[in-house]
C-alpha cells in the first residue's frame, strides 16, 4: 500500500513540475530574441510532449495498447525535440563565444 502512494506521489510531483516548466518556459519566450527564441520553443515544445506522455502513463486503461504506443512516441518527441533545443542553444554561445565566425544563419 505504502508502495502505491508514493507511485503515486512521485507521478504527480513529476507532471506538476512539468507544468510550472512550460509556465516558465513561455515566460523565457515571452522575453528573448531570434535563436534563443527558437531554442526555448523547441524546448518548450518537447516539454509539453513529456508532460502529455506522463499524463497518458496515469491512464492506466485496460487493452489500451494505443494509449501506451501514444505515450512512449510522445516521449520520443520530447527527447528529439529537446536535444535539437539544446544543440540550437549551443550553437548559440558557440557563436557569442566566438569559436563560430557569424555567416549569416
């Protein structure tokens, strides 16, 4: 019993965290330029696919193989979608830091 509460417990400790990040994360978009733009989309984006796969994970329905396919190709999304956020912004400081000469991109 203890063991399912604290599943329980810890699921929506994850999904409310991944919420006060897309709150954040459309705060920092509100507020940025061009490239940072596009790399805090990109992360934003891949956290309301994680947020929507760990929603879907709750839904423990039964026969419902589509609903598991859903949340596991959600998760996909999110990993894909924040590793392009994450090399954007490292082109970004790659770029301010002077190691890329600017070419216009």
């Amino acid at each position: 019993m203890k063991t399912g509460i604290l599943n329980i417990s810890l699921e929506l400790i994850i999904i409310f965290t991944a919420l006060f990040s897309i709150i954040y994360t459309f705060g920092v978009i509100w507020r940025v330029e061009k490239k940072l733009d596009t790399s805090y989309k990109l992360i934003l984006a891949a956290i309301i696919a994680f947020t929507l796969s760990e929603i879907l994970s709750l839904l423990r329905v039964k026969n419902a193989e589509w609903l598991i396919f859903l949340a596991l190709a959600l998760k996909t999304i999110f990993i894909i979608l924040f590793f392009l956020g994450i090399l954007e912004m490292r082109y970004l400081i790659r770029k301010l830091d002077g190691e890329i000469k600017n070419t216009g991109k």
